[in-house]
C-alpha cells in the first residue's frame, strides 16, 4: 500500500510541474522554498516586450492599474488575495517595481515574485 501511494505522489509530482499555465517567461534564478497552495493566487506576468498579461489575458499597460483596482473592488478581502508577479529577467527592475507599485495601490498587501527553480545558484544567492 505505501508503495503504491509512493508511486503516485511521484506521479503527481512529475505531472504537475508539466502544467504550467500563463505566458512564457524567461525567469530569473532563485532559490526559495515552494509556497503552499491555498486559494488561486492571481498571476500577472510581463514579458520581454513588456507586455502585461492577468492570467492569460493581455492587458493594455494603461490600463493596468484600473483592471487591478476593479479586481480588487470584486474581492471580498483583496489584502488576503495572494498576487504572484513572473517578469522576464531581462526587464529593468523600475519597470517591474511600477506594476508592483500598481498592484499595491490597488490594495492587493500579498504580492509575491516567482522564479525560476530548476537552474541552482551559489551558496551566495548568485547565479
């Protein structure tokens, strides 16, 4: 029994990290520990050509700041809604730091940024 059980937590392993949903991002190197799941958390993503997507949907940079606040205006605690930020590495941090400013101002509190774990770094945190 515990073999078999054994065998299926390494499928869903496995498996999971397959399904990666959102826009491809060239992300930078990190080493942190994995986040629990709890609610789904909200994705914004920004590419290479700085283009913002919610999810998967493409957002006018504009816009931004008011499709956030809508968001935050339809959720019942937005300060307990869970943000996770993939920029493309090759962005300059002003422009990340201003779509997070922007996320904040909406008065989403728990924005997190995620990296890219597979690629190991250093002892010294650098790649």
């Amino acid at each position: 029994m515990v073999d078999v059980m054994l065998v299926l937590v390494i499928i869903f392993i496995v498996t999971g990290q397959m399904v990666v949903s959102g826009t491809e991002v060239n992300l930078p190197d990190a080493r942190a520990s994995q986040l629990t799941p709890q609610d789904e958390p909200l994705q914004v993503s920004v590419d290479a050509q700085q283009n913002i997507y919610l999810g998967e949907e493409l957002i006018d940079p504009a816009g931004f700041g008011d499709a956030m606040a809508q968001l935050a205006l339809t959720s019942a605690t937005p300060q307990e809604q869970r943000v996770f930020v993939r920029a493309d590495r090759s962005l300059p941090y002003g422009n990340v730091m201003a779509i997070v400013g922007q996320i904040s101002e909406a008065g989403f509190t728990k924005v997190a940024f995620i990296s890219d774990p597979s690629v190991g770094a250093d002892s010294t945190g650098m790649p």
